[in-house]
C-alpha cells in the first residue's frame, strides 16, 4: 500500500533537510521511500511504500494511547465528583 506524507519547508533545502528527517524516521517504522514530489511549501509529498501489517500496529497503537487517556480523564472526574 502506498502512503503519501507531506513535507514541509520554505525553501527547497529546508524541504531537502525534513525529507532526509522523514526518510530517516519512517524507514525505522519499516516504510520503503518510492519517490518525492517537490510542489512547494505545504504541498511537496513523499511517496511511501508499506505493508498494512505495519499499518494497522501504528493504529492499535493510537488506540491503545486514546482508550488510557480515556480511561485516567473518567478516573480524575470520578475522584473529583467524590
């Protein structure tokens, strides 16, 4: 599955030090880099390959992070009601 992620930056070697900062950090996470799309600054793109295994991780990840958030906010407003 291919995954797009914007790259930011004013100026084209700004753009150039946050893709090598994306490349770097989604290679970690196991992404594949397929290509870069240099449209400007908020609409360069960085075209990722990865496998949706890794995908739906990072996602039961995320959950598990909102279901503790969650679960400490309905604690602290029942200590607090008490």
């Amino acid at each position: 599955m291919k995954k797009n992620i914007v790259v930011g930056g004013f100026s084209k070697e700004q753009r150039e030090k946050e893709l090598e900062k994306i490349k770097l950090k989604y290679s970690k996470k196991g992404y594949k880099f397929l290509n870069y799309i240099d449209n400007g600054a908020l609409k360069s793109i960085a075209t990722f390959e990865v496998d949706e295994s890794i995908l739906r991780k990072e996602k039961s990840i995320q959950l598990i992070i909102t279901g503790g958030l969650f679960l400490l906010l309905a604690l602290a407003l029942y200590i607090k009601a008490s």
